[in-house]
C-alpha cells in the first residue's frame, strides 16, 4: 500500500484565502485523524473520522476551520479565511481499527503570509 | 484536559550508550501508549506501543510501562546516529479505543559518534 497520502506538500498563500488540505487514507483504514503540530503546541488532534463519519471535532480551534469526509477514501481540512496563525504543519493519518496504531501521511506545511 | 509531559531535550547520549527517555501522563484512564519517532521535516512513524504494565522488548527499544505511577519509558541500547530524532510519547484513554492520541512535545535525541 502506498500509505496515507496528503497534498500538497507545501501550501503558501496570504491572509484572508481559503486553503484545502487533502487526505487520502491507507485503504481499508476505518480511521481518520488530523492533526497540526506547531514548536509551541506540539502534535494536536484536530478531529477525527469513524467510517467518513465525524466522532470528535472538539480540537478544531475556530469555525474558520471545517473538515469533511465525503468516502472512505478521501478528507479534505479547509481554513477559510485563512490567518497567520494557522501556519503549521498539518498531519492526516488513518488506523485500521479499534487497535489505535496510527500511520501518518507526510503533512502539509503551511504557510499564511 | 489530558496532558502528557516529556523532558524536551537535547538528550545528548554517546554511541553505544543506552539512550532512556521519560513520559508521564496526567489521566490515569490511560490504556494505550504509543512511542514515535519523528525525524527533522519528517512525519511521526510508529516505534512500539504497550498496553500492559510491565516491559516490553522489540531488538533495540524497550517500552516501560508503570500505570501506578503514571509514567512510560523508552530504552535504545547500542545507540546509533541514525537514532538521533524527536521521540513523541503518545496516550489514548481506552485500551483498543478509537479516541486520537495525546501526544507530548516531543525529546530531542542526539546520539554522538
């Protein structure tokens, strides 16, 4: 398996834009976490996917963030509007089941200028 | 609100040496403890996970385990430099739960030639 895959790579826009991160977990995963990990805060969860469905969103820090998972294949995190702050690596990983191994995708770095 | 707390380092240790690093963990309904390595600009990847009190052994790394005291441990013998990263210590309140993890800042490792 290819693993968890995030893109892009590197996102740098400017205050005030929107910005998708996408995900795409391991195949068969039932899981799906994002996190955002900062030098200050370190690794936070900011929601959680049970079967495309929404369990725990409680670590989303502002309504300007939103997450949907649309099929079991496919996240998207979206900021809208973007702001400073919100520069930081972002993390989506997937587990297979009730075990809680997590396997991370290679993040997104993010950048809002 | 859970906390998990680690020494962040630099942990400086000398090759060969064992490298021993500390995690304590603030909710005693803790079950499932994870260690990650993280390398500089890399994605966290799965070291060893333990459920039980006690040891556990995988070649070089050893997991600790003392739920009475709230603390978990990883143990490197013959330290190598290719071990040199940030080791994120992880919790997740229900043994086989599917909550996120907690994670700690992170211990910044460097095994000296």
């Amino acid at each position: 398996d290819a693993g968890v895959i995030q893109s892009p790579r590197h996102e740098v826009t400017e205050m005030g834009q929107e910005v998708t991160l996408r995900c795409k977990p391991i195949s068969g995963h039932d899981y799906l976490f994002w996190y955002r990990q900062t030098m200050m805060r370190g690794l936070e969860l900011l929601i959680y996917f049970n079967n495309n469905v929404p369990i725990d969103d409680s670590g989303m820090p502002e309504d300007r963030f939103s997450a949907k998972m649309p099929n079991a294949s496919f996240s998207t995190l979206k900021i809208q509007p973007s702001e400073p702050r919100d520069s930081a690596v972002y993390f989506c990983a997937s587990s297979l089941n009730r075990k809680n191994i997590q396997y991370f995708g290679a993040g997104t770095r993010l950048s809002v200028l | 609100q859970k906390e998990v707390e680690q020494n962040s380092g630099p942990l400086s240790v000398p090759e060969g040496a064992i490298a021993s690093l500390n995690c304590t963990y603030s909710d005693r309904g803790s079950q499932s403890f994870f260690w990650y390595r993280q390398y500089s600009g890399k994605s966290p990847e799965l070291i060893m996970f333990i459920y039980s009190n006690g040891d556990k052994e995988d070649g070089r790394f050893t997991a600790q385990l003392n739920k009475a005291s709230q603390y978990v441990s990883l143990l490197i013998r013959d330290s190598q430099p290719s071990d040199s990263a940030t080791y994120l210590c992880a919790v997740n309140e229900e043994g086989g739960g599917a909550d996120g993890l907690t994670f700690g800042k992170g211990t910044h490792l460097i095994i000296q030639p």
